[in-house]
C-alpha cells in the first residue's frame, strides 16, 4: 500500500509541475500580448493626470464666472404691475432671490454634506474613492447610474455643464472646473452656490425660493423638519416632489436624518422630535405672477434682447388674470370628484392678438402644473367643426345645406354600430349641436385638403404628412392642436375671415435705457368675409344648440357669442371657445395624463371658464358680433332638404350671398306628408324602421 501511495504521489507531482510550467507559459504570452496595450493605456492615464494638473495649475478660475452675468429682467403687465424678475440668461437661476450662507440654516448644510458628500471639508475639489467606487457600480450596473460626484463637482455641472448628456467627456471637465472652483474660492462660497443653483421642483430655483414655494417662509425661518426636507430634494425632484409624492419625500428626509444622527451631524433627540413634526406643504406663488406667461414671453425674446436685462412690459391685464386665475382653479377643484384634475384657459384681443390672460396651469400643486396646458398640444375633438363647415361653405356650400348624419355616410368613413345619427341635417343645426357623422359628410364635400390648407393658414395645426394621414376623421379632431393657436384661428369668424399671431410684448427697455417695440404682426387670410360671417352666425345661433345641449348653456350670455366645445378621449380633453369683435376666449379642461373623467362634457368642464373670461372682460358693457354684410341676404329653404321649397315642404330662414341660394328645387316632398329621401339615406332608414 505504501508503495502505491509513493508511486501516485509522484505521479501527481510530475502532473503538477507540468500543468505550473504551462500556465507560467501561457502568462508570459498573455504578458507579451497585452504589456504595450497595457503600457499605452497607462500612458494615456498619466498624461491625462498631468493635464487636468496643469490646467488647474495655469489657467485658475476666475471668481466672477460664478456671479451672473447680466442684469435682471423685469417682466410687467400692461399696466406696469410686476410679474416677475427673471435672472438674466447665462446668470444664477434665483439670482433674484440669492440668500448668503448665513442666512440658511445649519442644520440644512449639514444634512447636504452628511448626505451628498461625507468628505467635502477634507477634499480638493474631487474624491477618489467615491469616483473608484462610482466607476465600480457602473460597471456591474452596465450603465452610468452612479455618479461619484463631490457638491464641488456638482457646482460645476451647475454652474459650467448644466443641461448636457452624460458622458465620460463632461465627467472629465466637470472634475476638472471642481479642481479650478477649489483654488478659486472657499468651501462656504462653495456651499453657498450649491444651495442658490440647485434646482428643487416645481419651478424652485435656490433654497430660499424652495422654502418659499413648498412653505410660504423665507428659508432662514425653516425647522429642521423643513431644512431637511428641502435639501433631499435637488437628488431627484420629481421622485421626491413633497406636493405630489409626500411619502416619498419624508421617508428619503427620515433616511438623511438618521444618517446626520450616524455621522454626529445632529442629536437623536433632535433628530426624533423632527421626524414627528408634521409638514404644513402648499404650493405658494413664489416666484411671481402669471409664471407660464412670463416663461413664454421670456423664451419669445431675442437672446441679445433678454442678455442686457431691463423691462419687459407685456400685454397682459394683470387685473383680469388674477380674477380668471381664482375662478379657474375653484372651477377645477368643484369638478376634481368627477377626475377632472386640471384646466387651462387663454384671452386675446380680437383686433390685436395681444393676450390679456394666460392661465397654463389652473391648479399648479395639482398633477400636471408644471405643465403650460396654453401650449400644450392635445386632440381637440369637435373644436376643429368650424373649419370644416367654413371650408364646405367656401366651395359653394349654405348654412341650409343639409348634410346626411348617418353612420355609413360614406365608403371612406363607416360606424358598423353605435354613434347616434339624426339624418339629413342643415349645416347650421348639425354644427351647433356638434352632430359628428354630419361633419364627416360635410369634410368630404369639401375636401381633406382644403380643411387642412384652413387649419395651416389660420395656425391651428401644422398637421405634418398628407390628407391620407388624417382622412376624414380629421372633421373629429384627428390632430393635435395648442390652446393658443386655436384661440387665435377662431379669430377668423370675427375679423372677415383673417388672423393674427397672438401678441405677448408691447415694449422693452433695455438696462441701458434702449427702447424698443417687438416687430408687427401681419394678418393672413383664411376665408372670404361672406363665408366668415355666415359661419360665424351658425356658431352664434342659440336654437341651432337646442337639440343636442338643451337650454340654460353657459354661452347664454347677454348678448350673442360665436362658440364652440369639443370633446375627445374619454373627456380626458374637453374644449371651449368664443369668439366677439372684442376678445377671443379658449379653455381647456380635463385630466393631464389622459384617463377619462367621469362623463363630464365640454359645456360642463371647459365652457364656464370661457363664460367666466367673457363677462369678466365685458364688466357690464355689451360684447358684439360683426354686422351681417351687405353682400348677404336672407333665403327661405325646405327645412328637411335645404332646397328651394316646394308647395309641399315646411320652411325655414336662412342666409345666403345674394343671389347664391339654393341650386336645387327640393324634390323630397312629391305630395303632402310624404318625404321620399335619396338613396344615401336608405340605410339609415331601414335601421330606423323608415320605409322606402
């Protein structure tokens, strides 16, 4: 036994040694292959070392790249009224609201070091190990998920790379302008940037306009509940927005809390007490008023313009967007039970185009109140009827032209169940009371194409691709559509078939005293005035609303207003808009991510806005339409046929240019009670039990 225990054990040592010799074979050749890899690799490092070393060596900061660099720019109202201070571009966002470190609490600075950057009093500007340790989980990550990044290196991102993609190339200037900021300035100057730059949700540029916003206090006035809070916001403010996520945001305040109580940034009682005290979260009007306006005008401005700071006075009647933006929000809050959860609602005047209210966002703690809804493109329902039928009038058609509101109205357009259909119908009552198949009919009388040229011309819709894109759904509102625009495109019904671009400057003064006055705006034509003003008259016929909306309609107004609803998705997207010779008035109502409401309709959701904006404006005075022209005159028609009436057909008044009645002599009445309707209709009939 003891021999065969020697002989394998040299068996397994010779094995041994030859399997050591060939792995010391097989690394000499892996040596071989990858030293000049490896030695260029380390050669790229190093030199990239030395140059980061010199480029912070020979080329330091200059202190004033971190102050603004420009003056502020005052936006008012028409009047002179304040809305807003806006830092200049290139500036420190909140330059207006700066507060020095002094000011902020300390409990606040030390939860954003304790949170963000456990070794900022002790490094240069950059921390290794965090960046090793980022650059690790990474690479089991297999993406950039962990940035590694000191309060420096972020006040850099802040300050000098703010807005572009993550990459290897920013990371590098980044550590790079973080080094230069060291050299350049203190750690409390550092803190004191960090906290005025970073961005803290819901518009909330710097800390103090975050204490602000979310509290209504100066950020010198915060607890420690509050202090805290506000700091764990800049990490991710949507995933933290105390006004929409509040769990989310206090468990990520209890989490820095404890870890302040870890670290001996704060005492476990004091840490304790903060956790149990509530939050008294609202979204206060911070930062001025009218905020998406101001944002708009704003982004309107030329960019040399905007640079040299000074006055903007805009043309908004600070007075009437102040009413409407109380109305809208209590509007919105009486309908919140049946999910309506947002609004929006826009006032121009009808002769200039100058906006007198822009209300983007009726609820701005609500979902979606960030969002400018006045610009925001969604699907506009029947809105877009008028241009269907002005189109339809425009190639030769009346008001008293009966359009076949049926469901197979049309080979190209087919409804195999469901959708109410009222049969033949003049133009005038199927657009009042928004009969859809009604306007498929009247859309392919007219043409895709001429509906679209309107739509284009008025700027209601870019409507990009071709009229096989669209179809005849278009007449339904098979295209995305902005308030704004449709506010304006409306326009035409009431300015003899033109109209002009919403106007939202009246004149700047430059800082340095300059004035100047935005260039005009040029009116384009959209349709004749005879087809504008009969247009506008069947939008403004009370009765021809009747059968569909019944009686006591927000547009029952003192006097007569061309207006319109629509409705689309669920009545995720309800519509209004008026039209006057004085002001054009367009309101949205609805929910922001598209669930449907339950069942509110337009002339419940959106058009009582539209009503509010029209006596608001009016304040006791009349609101006009424009006078019938001369070129037009009244026509007697067959009421079922829209023809000219025979002995045997009840009439109806309508209007027509003079001389332009109806072509046609109605032949639907061959005897008395009896309608012989035209073959289109009979399937209709035969669902209706009608015979023929």
């Amino acid at each position: 036994m003891g021999t065969l225990f020697a002989t394998s054990s040299r068996a397994l040592g010779r094995g041994l040694g030859r399997a050591a010799a060939a792995a010391w074979r097989l690394g000499r050749r892996l040596w071989r292959l990858a030293r000049w890899p490896l030695a260029v690799t380390t050669g790229l490092a190093a030199a990239l070392v030395w140059t980061v070393v010199a480029v912070v060596a020979l080329w330091p900061l200059d202190p004033a790249r971190l102050r603004a660099t420009g003056a502020p720019l005052v936006v008012t109202d028409r009047h002179g009224e304040v809305l807003a201070t806006v830092p200049a571009p290139g500036g420190r966002p909140g330059a207006d609201a700066w507060v020095p470190l002094a000011e902020v609490p300390s409990v606040a600075v030390a939860a954003l070091v304790a949170s963000e950057d456990h070794g900022f009093w002790d490094h240069a500007g950059v921390d290794g190990r965090g960046l090793a340790r980022a650059a690790w989980l990474d690479l089991r990550a297999g993406r950039a998920a962990y940035g590694g990044s000191t309060l420096t290196m972020q006040l850099a991102r802040l300050a000098f790379t703010q807005g572009e993609p993550r990459t290897l190339g920013r990371k590098v200037r980044e550590t790079v302008h973080a080094l230069r900021i060291e050299r350049a300035v203190g750690k409390r100057e550092i803190l004191e940037q960090w906290l005025n730059r970073a961005y803290f949700g819901n518009g909330a540029w710097g800390i103090d306009a975050a204490a602000r916003t979310y509290f209504g206090k100066p950020v010198a006035a915060l607890s420690t509940a509050e202090a805290v809070l506000l700091v764990c916001l800049p990490r991710a403010p949507t995933a933290y927005d105390p006004l929409r996520r509040p769990a989310a945001a206090v468990a990520r305040r209890d989490r820095v809390l404890d870890l302040m109580v870890r670290r001996g940034a704060l005492a476990a009682d004091e840490a304790a007490r903060a956790k149990g005290q509530p939050l008294a979260l609202a979204r206060h009007r911070a930062h001025g008023r009218a905020p998406h306006f101001v944002r708009a005008v704003v982004a309107s401005l030329p960019p040399a313009v905007a640079a040299r700071g000074g006055v903007v006075r805009t043309t908004l009647d600070g007075r009437l967007q102040a009413a409407l933006e109380v109305r809208a929000a209590d509007h919105v809050a009486a309908l919140a039970r049946q999910n309506v959860d947002q609004a929006g609602l826009v006032v121009l005047d009808t002769a200039s185009g100058e906006v007198l209210a822009w209300i983007g966002a009726a609820r701005p703690e609500a979902p979606g109140g960030a969002l400018d809804l006045v610009t925001r493109r969604r699907h506009p329902g029947s809105a877009l009827k008028p241009f269907v039928y002005a189109a339809a009038v425009e190639a030769g058609d009346l008001p008293s032209t009966v359009a076949f509101d049926v469901r197979d109205v049309s080979p190209d357009y087919f409804v195999a169940e469901g959708g109410r259909a009222h049969g033949p119908v003049r133009y005038r009552d199927a657009l009042g009371s928004s009969y859809n198949f009604a306007a498929v009919h009247a859309l392919e009388r007219a043409g895709v194409t001429r509906v679209m040229t309107a739509l284009r011309a008025a700027g209601v819709a870019t409507l990009p691709g071709s009229p096989d894109d669209y179809g005849l759904r278009l007449a339904l509102g098979a295209a995305k559509v902005r308030l704004l625009g449709l506010a304006a495109g409306y326009g035409f019904a009431v300015r003899g078939g033109t109209v002009r671009p919403p106007t939202l400057v009246l004149a700047a003064t430059a800082g340095d005293g300059r004035r100047g006055r935005p260039p005009g705006t040029a009116e384009t034509r959209v349709f004749t005035p005879r087809t504008a003003w009969l247009v506008m008259d069947m939008m403004a016929d009370p009765q021809a609303r009747r059968p569909a909306f019944g009686q006591e309609l927000p547009f029952d107004l003192p006097w007569p207003v061309a207006a319109k609803t629509g409705t689309a998705r669920g009545f995720a997207d309800t519509w209004a808009v008026a039209a006057t010779q004085e002001i054009l008035v367009a309101a949205w109502a609805g929910t922001v991510d598209g669930t449907p409401t339950q069942g509110v309709p337009a002339m419940r959701a959106a058009a009582p806005l539209v009503r509010d904006a029209l006596l608001a404006y009016a304040d006791g005075r009349p609101l006009t339409l424009p006078p019938r022209p001369d070129e037009i005159e009244a026509i007697t028609v067959c009421e079922v046929s829209g023809g000219r009436p025979g002995p045997h057909c009840a009439t109806k008044r309508d209007w027509a240019p003079r001389g332009g009645g109806p072509a046609h002599a109605c032949d639907w009445h061959p005897a008395p009670g009896v309608v012989r309707y035209p073959a289109a209709l009979h399937g209709w009939m035969a669902r209706r039990g009608i015979p023929h």
